[in-house]
C-alpha cells in the first residue's frame, strides 16, 4: 500500500506540486505528457475578468487548450423536434411544481415559458438564470476568456466532447431529463452556494488550505451520466494524448467528489 501510495504521488506530482492562485494542479504522465488542468467556473462574474497572469503564462507555454466544448463558435440554437405533451404540473410532484413556481418568481422567469419543453432543457434554464441571478455572466466565464485568448495567440483548441455532443447526452436522459429537473429544484439553494464557493476560488484563492468540498448536487443515476461517465472517456482521451504540454480547462464539479477526472487519471496508471 505505501508503494501504491507514493507511485500515485509521483504520478501526480505531489512532491514538486506546484501551488497557483487559482484552483489547479499539475499531472505529468508517462510518454512525456505534461498537464496543467483547471477547475473552471463556466459563468463569471466582471470581476474574474481579467485572467490571472499565471494562467495566461501557461496558456502560452501550452502546446494546445483543452476544453469540454469550444463555446466561443457559432452554433444553432437547441430545436426541439417533439415538444413535450406532459405539462409541467403533471410531470413534477405538487412539492416539486410549487418550488419551481417560486423560484421562476425569484428569477423572474414566467413559468408559463416552460411548460412545453423537455425536463432536461428546463433544468439548463434555471441553472443559467439563476447564475445570472447571482450576478454571473458566461462572457466572464474561465473557458470562455481562455477560449478567447488562446485564439488570439493562434493556441489550439481541442474539445473534450464539444457541444453537440453534451446536447445529445441530454436529449437522450431517460425521462426527457426529469431527474436533472428535479435535481435542479431540490438543490437549488445548494447550487447556489456552490455557485459561490467557486466564484471565491477565483477572487482570492488560498491554495495553502484545503479546498472547501462543494455539496452534491445530483442524484446517483444523474452523477454517474454527467460526472462518472465523462471523466472516464475524458482520462482516457487525455491518457492517449502525443507527448506535450496541455492546459486543461474542466467544469470545477469534475475534479471533486468521487470518481473525479484526477482520480480517473490516477486509475489509469496504477
């Protein structure tokens, strides 16, 4: 066990780990592969902006920016082929309906607009509302200012996934995505902290003291769709990267909690 543990220090670089004012880490893995991976925010707030001057000095030692999706191209808008014949009503229990009543008000988003669509696209509206709500923007977001200053400097972008493939994993939730929805309603004050938590990681972080843990947010089928899956493909397509220096840039959720990505990274080589 001790081999095991210090075999996974090395790997992950404990020993020289070094420390940066924002919450990240350094992997280097076999075949001469250098990562410096980010737990991003995806909406901001003005002040996150600009990025740190750290974190811009490793965007351009990178050989390429890693993204989850390039959010910076022009896409089509999310079509709905079949809108949804169960109204929202029926489809969430009282409990459930009358908190999502209540929280449209808080956010001030007519109910009304939702009724017709699909559980999992409501669930993103609220989310996206209520950061906005708290003050968040997506232009200030650490993928997006990466995203834009990478391309400013020609870096390479590669996408993880890229947008139409987290779409298609949405779409096909079971349920049209009602667990999410529900997530959503019953966590919804526990989002909000998190919200917070990590806006604070990016204003004044305190890599001397243990990241604060942000709560779970998602039931297990939901965890182990969005989270568990993902970070195995996202191992395994950083794991087969050529030999380079990669920033990484993954939703901050990703690399806490169980089965996160530098847990996964750590699986790979043990």
């Amino acid at each position: 066990m001790g081999k095991l543990m210090s075999y996974f220090s090395n790997l992950l670089g404990r020993h020289s780990q070094r420390h940066y004012p924002y919450p990240a880490f350094d992997i280097h893995l076999n075949k001469n592969k250098q990562l410096h991976i980010v737990g991003s925010i995806h909406m901001g707030t003005r002040n996150m902006y600009p990025l740190s001057e750290i974190l811009l000095e490793q965007l351009e030692q990178a050989d390429a920016l890693i993204v989850e999706a390039d959010i910076t191209q022009v896409h089509a808008p999310v079509k709905e082929a079949f809108p949804e014949p169960i109204a929202l009503s029926q489809r969430l229990s009282p409990e459930h309906f009358d908190c999502l009543q209540h929280y449209c008000r808080e956010i001030q988003h007519p109910a009304t607009l939702l009724n017709s669509l699909p559980s999992w696209q409501i669930a993103l509206i609220l989310q996206a509302a209520q950061a906005q709500y708290l003050g968040l923007h997506p232009q200030y977001g650490i993928d997006c200012q990466l995203l834009n200053s990478a391309k400013a400097i020609n870096k390479p972008v590669i996408e993880l996934e890229g947008t139409d493939a987290q779409v298609n994993l949405l779409i096909n939730l079971p349920n049209g995505g009602l667990a999410l929805l529900e997530d959503t309603i019953t966590h919804w004050h526990a989002n909000a902290r998190a919200l917070q938590t990590m806006i604070s990681w990016w204003m004044n972080y305190k890599p001397e003291k243990p990241d604060q843990v942000l709560p779970m947010t998602f039931c297990e089928e939901i965890y182990q769709t969005l989270m568990t899956k993902r970070n195995r493909q996202w191992s395994e397509q950083l794991d087969n990267l050529p030999a380079g220096k990669y920033l990484v840039a993954v939703g901050a959720l990703h690399l806490h909690g169980e089965n996160n990505l530098r847990q996964m990274l750590a699986e790979r080589h043990a």
